[in-house]
C-alpha cells in the first residue's frame, strides 16, 4: 500500500486566501496601522503661551490608513495570488534566442564614471559662465546648486570611506560619524588653540592644508581604537558597539568643556586658497588675481576642494581592491572561517579597513570645519551615521558608482522638499513641506529594498580573473556581495 502523497511547503505556500481571510488581514492591518498613527499622526501638541493644545488631523491619518490597506489588497490580489504569480512567471519565460543581447545597461556602463567626471569638472564652469551671461538658473539659483553639490559631495566622499568598512571588509559600521566628528574637531582646535600658540597667528590662514592630513592620521588612530575591542564580534553585535562608539564620541563632546566649549561650539577660519582669503580689500583672493571680488569664488574653491578629495579617496580605494589587502577584505567579508583557514591575518585585515576608512571620514570632517566656519556636537548625531550608511547600502555594497547615484538621490531629494511651498496649500495650517523629507525617503528605501534590494548598481567587475574580466550579476553571489 503507497503512501499518501505529502504536499510539499512550496505548494503549501501557494494556495490562495479566501476572501474571508483576505478580509481578516486587512482588519488586522488597520488596526496595526491605526495603532501606530494614532500618536504620530491623528494627534498633534502644540504650546501655545504655555498652554498645551490638541489638534486632530483626522483626514491625513485616514487617508494613510487607507493607503496601506489598499496596497496590502493591491498586493493579496496582484502579488501573493499563485494565479497572478503563475500568469507573470509564464509571461517572463525567457525565449530563446540565437545570438546573446546586450542591455543598454552594459553598452553605456563603461562611459558613466567618465561621463560623470566630465560633468563633475565642468559644473561650476558652465553655471557661472550662465550667470555672467545674464541667464538666470530658476529655482534653486547659482550659489545655491554650488553648495548643494559640494554637500553631496561630501556624502559620496563618506560614502567611498565607509564602503571600505561595510561594502568591501564586510563589517556592519553604525558610528562612522564619530571619525567625521574627529576630522571636524581636529580643524578647529589645531587652527584656534595649538597652531597659533605653537607656532604663532601668521599660520592660521594655512591651517586647512596643514592640518587636512594630520585629521586624518587622528581620525585613524581612533579607527584602530575601535578595532580592537570588536576584532572578535560580527554581525549585529559588531553594530551596537560602533553605535556605542559614536555616541561615546558625541557625548564626550558635548560634555568636555574645557576642551570642545561643549553645545556652544567653535568658531574656526575658513579655507582660504594657500593664504589667500576670499574676502575684499587689500591681501586677498580677489586683489592678488586682479578681479572683482564675488563671493561664489570661495564656492567654486570649496567645490573643487572636496571634488579632490573624493576623487583622492576613489582612487585610492579603488586601487586598495586589487592589492592583496583588498583581496583579503573581500575574503573576510564573504567568510571568515574560510579566511582564516587561508592563513590570512584577520587582525590586520580588520584594523586596516577600520582605519582606512576612518582616515577618510577624517578628511571629510576637516573639510566640513573649514567650509562651515563652526563646529558643534549637533552636526554628528546618530542620523548621520544612518545616512552615510544608507547610502552604502541603497548604491550597492562594494559599488563606488552605486554610492555616487545613492547619495545624489538622498541628499538632493532633501533640498528639494525646500522648494516645495506648493504644498502648504493643501497640507494643515503650520505644516512644512521640509518635514516629510525624511518620511519620503524612508518610504523609497522600503521600497527599494523591495525591488533592488542589492541597490541601484548589483553588478560587480571581479578584482581578479583569468583570461577576461567579465561583470558578476548580484543575482549569482549572496545578498548585496559580489
């Protein structure tokens, strides 16, 4: 007598709801949701001359509701159906054809990252020759896209440092800002205390280019200090601690106030062009050139500043890869057992990417003290970890170019919700558009971790190979490796 057939999980996965419990799961998933948007959402406090009011937003919260239980049916019905499955799977069959096809994506792929270059270089050129030229630049305006791009720049120069420690060495980093914050701090107290009593005030105006390596040498020192307690933890473990390590750093700064001036920050020189101060009068960038004084020329400067120093840190890790400590980055990072057993020193590897990609957020941190002209604790808040960090991810971990993307994609999203005044017509009295920046870019990484979840670049070209270089698809190596 045979034994009944076992139906087997996949099969037991794919039996379809019934409407009933259809109906069951999206009152539960009101509920849940009316849950959440209940303290968040519906009510909202405000002090008005010390007295506490309420105030009920009752149409955005219902409309949110209904929202996610539209999408939870739209998903029930068109995703999670095995008849829709089935139906899109036998749509999406690939046919068979007789000569490979190339993707637009692998035909234009080797002219972006010059494309890019190009475009980088010639911006400010091409944006103030527009403004000489009596064209205006709706919308955001000349200084205004400037510095919006050597903020991003930034990002995608923290972005390249942290891709060492996360994207290549395979080591989950949550307290990156803290070497941000050492960088920063290191500009202001060597040019404001210790380089004008060491070696007098006339340094002062060649203090960013003196003390730019010297930030980055710090910011080192206190990456191999963070190695050394977490050599042995990975994984999760390993991200509480780094958490803790940029807390600590924040806290330290914060409360130090005999060293730091605490919350009340420092106000530091800002860059000048090897001496040059861009600033009128006799002794500065403009008299020394024989032009007219204008402002945008410390933003060019600046622009062109951290464009180096991206462009530095780029390279430099690019070429790390190929070399055997690159090598054993990526050994570690897919399995360091297998490392071990291979007879590499998994010490060394580890300190070196913890401190290489310290020294960059160092560098970072240092421009970032000479083009503020001010420092304070409240710049390097635990958000900004999960920004840098997020834009390691959403680019594609060990993507340089991915990052690029990612970071124009998060950083420039924030400036637009600026521009967006439109909105206050249609949203409650009091409510600005700027306030959902955050919301909406939480919302895109869902969802791109939905549909991309090994990020906007998933292919990755092989640090070493035999005969031909060919580019892996994500799809063949584990979750966003490669």
């Amino acid at each position: 007598m045979s034994a009944p057939v076992k139906t087997s999980s996949a099969g037991a996965e794919a039996q379809a709801l019934s409407p009933f419990d259809i109906a069951k799961d999206l009152i539960g998933t009101a509920i849940i949701t009316a849950l959440i948007l209940v303290p968040i959402v519906l009510v909202r406090t405000q002090l008005d001359q010390g007295v506490l009011t309420w105030h009920w937003r009752v149409f955005p919260t219902m409309l949110l509701l209904g929202g996610v239980v539209l999408y939870r049916f739209i998903g029930h019905v068109f995703i999670w159906n095995p008849k829709a499955t089935a139906a899109l799977a036998t749509k999406s069959e690939p046919k068979i054809a007789t000569k490979p096809v190339v993707g637009l994506g692998e035909r234009i792929g080797p002219y972006v990252a010059p494309g890019m270059l190009v475009f980088a270089l010639l911006l400010p050129i091409v944006i103030h020759s527009l403004t000489l030229a009596g064209i205006d630049i709706p919308v955001f305006g000349e200084k205004r896209i400037i510095d919006l791009a050597i903020y991003i720049l930034t990002y995608v120069m923290l972005g390249w440092g942290l891709n060492v420690v996360v994207g290549l060495a395979g080591l989950l980093d949550l307290g990156y800002v803290a070497f941000y914050a050492v960088g920063a701090y290191a500009y202001a107290l060597l040019s404001t205390v210790y380089f004008p009593r060491w070696f007098g005030t006339g340094v002062v105006p060649f203090a960013f280019y003196i003390t730019l390596p010297v930030a980055g040498l710090l910011a080192a020192c206190w990456g191999l200090i963070l190695g050394f307690p977490v050599l042995r933890l990975r994984g999760d473990y390993l991200a509480i601690v780094t958490l803790a390590f940029g807390e600590i750093i924040r806290l330290v700064l914060i409360n130090w106030f005999s060293f730091t001036q605490g919350p009340q920050g420092i106000n530091v020189p800002k860059a000048t062009f090897f001496g040059l101060p861009f600033k009128e009068g006799p002794g500065s960038f403009s008299d020394f050139f024989h032009i007219t004084y204008d402002r945008i020329h410390f933003y060019i400067f600046l622009y062109y500043v951290i464009l180096a120093l991206a462009l530095v840190t780029y390279f430099v890790t690019k070429k790390l890869r190929r070399l055997p400590i690159g090598r054993a980055w990526e050994a570690l990072r897919e399995d360091e057992i297998a490392c071990r057993s291979l007879g590499i020193n998994t010490t060394n590897t580890k300190l070196t990417a913890f401190s290489i990609g310290a020294m960059f957020g160092g560098f970072a941190g240092s421009f970032f003290a000479a083009r503020q002209g001010f420092v304070s604790p409240e710049s390097f808040v635990y958000i900004e970890s999960a920004l840098i960090l997020a834009i390691v991810v959403l680019g594609g971990l060990g993507s340089q170019i991915g990052i690029v993307f990612s970071a124009i994609a998060i950083m420039g999203s924030f400036e637009i919700f600026r521009e967006m005044d439109f909105m206050k017509q249609v949203l409650p009295s009091g409510t600005e558009p700027i306030q959902f920046r955050m919301l909406c870019v939480g919302l895109a990484m869902v969802l791109m971790m939905r549909f991309r979840p090994r990020g906007f670049v998933t292919k990755r070209e092989p640090t070493v190979y035999i005969k031909e270089k060919k580019a892996v698809s994500g799809d063949l190596v584990a979750e966003g490796h490669g």
